[in-house]
C-alpha cells in the first residue's frame, strides 16, 4: 500500500515534503485561485476589460505586470498585503510538521511564513543561492523556491518569472540545482497541492526532466481526485493517496509513535531525531553508544517522571485476581502464559513496550507512606522508621521497610464481626544480602513485635498511641533464636577485629548456630556453665601413676574438678573468612572415669570421663 510504504520512508528520515498553497488554506491563506481573484481585484474596470481572466496564475500576474508597465510593485504590495501582513487564523498543522523531526528537508512553493514561525529558530529558509554555502547541517532546510516576501526580487510568479528561475544561464539556477541534488536521493511527498494549478505542473515536468529513471519514489497526497488526474499522477510515475494534509499528518504522527522505539531498536532512525521525537512527546531518554551501534539506556519523563498507560489482557489465574481485587499486596509477575495481550504507551500516546516484552511485573501503589518511631517495654527503641500502608475493602497490610527486608503485619478487616480487635498476622521477607548489623536490628525489631510487650508508636508530625501486642510464640522463638546467633556473630567480630561482609542465614546448620553461640558467649562470660550428661573420651599411655592419678578421680575423697585442653587451636569459617578461634579448654565438675574397671584390667586405653552432677564448664584460651 502506498500510504504504508510512505510511512515507512518518512520514519527512515528519507522523504523530502514539497508543500503547496493547499497546506495554508486552514491558516485563512488564499489558494492560487483565490489569489488571482485578489489580484484581479486591485486591477480598474478599464483594465479589468484588458486581460482574460481564465488565464493560469502565471500568466494573469504577467498581464497585470504589462498593464502596470512592467512594474512589480502593486503585485509585491498585494502580496505583502495578503501573506505578510496577514495574520493566521492557526498553525496547527504546521506545527505538528515541525513536531515531526524525520523531515529535515522542506520545499515550499507557498509565500506565507508558517513553516518559519512553526519550527521556532530550528530551521533556516533558501531562496537565493547565496544562502546554499551557509546551511546548518542542523537545522531543518525550508526552500521557498517561489522566493521570500522579504528579498521581492527573490519573488517567482509570473511567467517571465519561472523562465529566468529555470534558465541553465542564470545564478539562481543554483537553488535549483541544490534542490534537485536533494530529491535525487530522497522520495518526495507533495502536500497541499491541486493539479489544476500550472505551477504544479511545471514543477513535476522539471523533476521528470532533471532525473533518471532510477529516481526514489514520489506520492500525492488530495483528496478525492477524478480518475483523469490519478491516471495523469500515474503516467508521472507518482503514487496517489486519497486523504486531506491534516488527516495524512494526524495518521502520520500516529504511525511514528507506534513504531518510534522499534524503529530506533532496529536502527532505522538516527539517535537525534528519536531523542528530538519523544522530548517533544515529554519523554527523556538516556542513549549509550558502542562502535557499531546505540542502545535505548533507561527511559524517564521529561520532568522526571514517567507517565504511561497500560493495556493488557490476562488469562485466568487465582493469583492475579487476588491481586487485583486487593486480597494481596506486592510484586506479581505476569508471564507470556498468562498475558494474552500486554502494551505499554506513554500519556502522549508513544509505544514503548508490547507483547514482545514476554512478561510484565506489577506493584501495588501503597495508600499512604508514614514515617514512625518505636519504644518497646524492654527499652529497645528505633527511630525514623518508613512504614508502608497498603488498604482495600479485604485487607490493610503494614510494611516496616527495614535494611534487612520487610517486616509485614496483616489485619483482615470483618466489617460484619463483634470481634472488638482485628487478629494481625505477622511474617517478614529477608533480602537476599544485609549486614551484621541490619540483620540485628531486623530481628530485634521481629522480637518485639511478637514479644507480646507494648509498643509506643510515635508519628513524625506528632500523634502516637501505644498497644500491647500480642504474643506470637512460633515468630518469637524463631526471631529470638536467630538474634541470640547474629548478637554472638557481633561479639566475635568485635574480639578479634574482624568486619564480616554481607551475609544471609540461608544453608546455616542449627549444628554451626550451636557452635557460634557457645563461642560467643564464653567470649562474652569467660566460660559457660554447661547441665548435661557429657563424656569426654581420651587415649592414655598407661603407667602407675596415670592409674593411679585415675582412681584418685574415682575417689569422692580427693576428687577435684577436671580440666582437659584441646591440643589444636580451631579455625572457624565465618562468612568466608577463617577465624582463628583458640584452644578449648573444658572443666568436668565432679568427673568419675566410668570404665575405670577396664582401663584398670589393661582390657581398654580409651578413658570415658563423666560428671557425676551432669555439670561442665568451657573456656577458650586465645590463639598464640
């Protein structure tokens, strides 16, 4: 189709737009009809009876001159009059023109400014050529090739006028040359023009003439024209579409955000004219280069931030409509299984993402965002914490955003209930990564909440209320025991100078927890008082009085506590960083050898010491 193959040119920056009096008639301008009616106007009965007035635009100026005895004067005033001192009734087409920055090349038959004033400083106007070795190659080129109101000499109407402008010999033939050298390697489209204006004509003859047939395409926007004047078009070698200039520009316009970010995707529009393109529709791209080619970086509004539409479809699926329907808050993630149709656009109406995206992620917008402190019973306390509040007709959601992660406490309201209180859920998500500290911080801030102690909450801006909590036992224990961990975790990297890095409690043994615990505590207390039913195993070399020195321990008489040094000093791997930890150094209370009898009977050299009360104490000696 013509019109599509148009578009696809126009957004490949490849089509130079050639625009005639039709494209000013909204503006109040005159068409070239009108203006010979203008111009026969100015003109006395007498000489009203001295020229034919069915006479082609050309030629009737050139009648008006000779009675004027060769002097442009009067028609310049007209002109003047009619196109300079004119004041448009809009420019609103011009203006969505010059919002589109694919064209940077405009030739004008038409004497009006709009194409000037629309483009505000960012274009410049030829129509002499002294102007061609001055061009800036940034700017849009307008070519008045009729001339410009403010140079009258540069005015082509006449007939005698358009002879001199095509003659080889002249130096205006410059200008002509320049343009030609420009549609030779662009596809033209003509705007606003009737095929009953000779000038037209003209004109389509001296490209024909001044180019192969090897020429890029050419297209004709009218609308309605008989078949006579198609087939005409046709013989030219010119695609016809059937549309008026405002409608073609609206569905323009429409077509380049459709494909705008593909197109810059698939490197058919250069980086500027995209940037220029969606800047003018209020958004702000962010474009990284490489050696061969430019990537879209991020995407922002234009006064930072971004606003779009989104329009998708979703198959049925339990999870999405409790999220939609406020039965849940947070982060759900659509794939291609469940969107049948998915598009993002921006509030200007620009296509930035559609089904080839492949998934969509959605947040819940919380109602309100607070900042609180709080003050627990037992005296821990945390300041300036930002809370989010999530609410629908099914549930209100709190969301204590901690380093660590979030803390989030559930109330289902019951509007129909005699229930004086609203039962609250309590869970938390942890981030992947968080450090030694935020993670105490979070699960004391966990303890407490499931503690059952009162809580004072103090807004920023000055209310506060206090509640006593309730006491969730699972969360409690659960929070507490890990808070026990990081507190011994932070007492043996405070002993031995240590930073650990960021971490997570995932793959931890209750085995390793244990341990920690038992060291970061006999750090803390100098030793830790053990009651349970132990034994320490050892191989003795045998000899009167190592016997002796074990039956001694047997003997309620002369019996002393027992204390057994580890040989090695351990080495503890601690979020990836080996600890040296030291010797352990274990004392037995009331120790008895159990296999005394066999040691004795040199049937077994493995000694068994047990407490006889279920007691024993541990040190650690620091490492040498």
């Amino acid at each position: 189709m013509p019109k599509e193959n148009l578009f696809k040119h126009i957004r490949s920056e490849d089509v130079i737009l050639w625009a005639g009096a039709g494209l000013s008639l909204y503006a109040g301008y005159p068409s070239g009809t009108e203006l010979k009616n203008i111009i026969l106007n100015d003109l006395s009965q007498s000489e009203k009876t001295d020229i034919n007035e069915n006479l082609p635009l050309t030629d009737l100026t050139e009648e008006y001159c000779r009675l004027k005895l060769s002097s442009r004067n009067s028609l310049i005033n007209i002109l003047n009059k009619t196109f300079k001192d004119y004041t448009p009734l809009t420019t609103f087409l011009h203006e969505q023109i010059a919002s589109i920055p694919h064209f940077k090349t405009i030739v004008t038959t038409n004497y009006d400014s709009l194409f000037e004033n629309a483009y505000h400083g960012r274009s410049e106007k030829i129509f002499h050529s002294k102007h061609i070795p001055y061009l800036d190659k940034n700017k849009v080129h307008i070519y008045k090739i009729h001339g410009d109101l403010s140079d009258p000499d540069s005015i082509i109407i006449t007939k005698d006028d358009y002879n001199k402008f095509f003659k080889s010999n002249l130096e205006n033939n410059i200008l002509w040359t320049s343009v030609k050298a420009c549609i030779a390697s662009k596809n033209i489209l003509f705007l606003g023009y009737n095929l009953e204006d000779s000038n037209i004509q003209v004109v389509f003859d001296k490209i024909a003439e001044g180019l192969s047939l090897n020429r890029k395409e050419a297209f004709f926007i009218a609308p309605n024209l008989p078949q006579s004047k198609i087939n005409w078009l046709i013989q030219k070698g010119i695609h016809y579409i059937n549309l008026t200039g405002k409608e073609f520009i609206i569905e323009l316009i429409s077509n380049i955000k459709e494909n705008i970010f593909q197109d810059f995707k698939n490197q058919i529009v250069t980086p500027d004219t995209f940037r220029s393109f969606t800047t003018s529709n209020n958004l702000k791209v962010n474009i990284e280069s490489s050696e061969s080619s430019y990537a879209l970086k991020s995407i922002s509004g234009k006064n930072g931030t971004l606003k779009y539409n989104i329009d998708f479809s979703l198959n049925e699926n339990k999870n999405l409509e409790n999220f939609f329907s406020g039965k849940e808050f947070g982060t759900v993630e659509i794939n291609e299984d469940n969107l049948s149709k998915f598009r993002v656009t921006s509030e200007s109406g620009i296509k930035i993402l559609d089904n080839d995206s492949g998934r969509l992620k959605l947040k819940s917008k919380p109602t309100s965002i607070l900042k609180i402190d709080l003050s627990f019973t037992n005296g821990y306390e945390i300041f300036s914490q930002d809370v989010e509040v999530y609410s629908s007709q099914h549930k209100i959601e709190m969301r204590l955003l901690l380093n660590a992660g979030l803390l989030l406490l559930d109330a289902n309201p019951k509007p129909d209930s005699t229930e004086p209180e609203m039962k609250i859920k309590v869970s938390y998500r942890l981030n992947e990564k968080y450090t030694l500290r935020d993670g105490i911080q979070f699960f004391k801030t966990l303890s407490g909440i499931t503690s059952g102690q009162d809580v004072t909450v103090r807004f920023h801006g000055g209310n506060s209320f206090t509640k006593s909590l309730s006491f969730f036992e699972p969360f409690h224990l659960h929070s507490s025991s890990i808070l026990r961990y990081f507190e011994n975790l932070k007492i043996i990297e405070h002993h031995h100078h240590l930073n650990f890095p960021e971490f997570s409690i995932d793959n931890i043994t209750d085995e390793f927890v244990d341990h920690i615990n038992c060291i970061g505590e006999v750090i803390k207390y100098g030793e830790l008082l053990y009651e349970e039913d132990i034994e320490v195993k050892c191989r003795i070399t045998k000899s009167e009085k190592a016997i002796q020195e074990l039956i001694n321990i047997n003997d309620d008489n002369k019996a002393t506590p027992l204390i057994i040094d580890y040989i090695n000093s351990e080495t503890l791997n601690i979020c990836n960083i080996d600890v040296e930890i030291g010797k352990h150094e274990i004392e037995i209370l009331e120790p008895y050898i159990s296999n005394l009898a066999e040691v004795i009977e040199n049937r077994n050299s493995l000694v068994i010491i047990k407490s006889k009360v279920k007691k024993y104490k541990i040190r650690l000696k620091e490492p040498n």
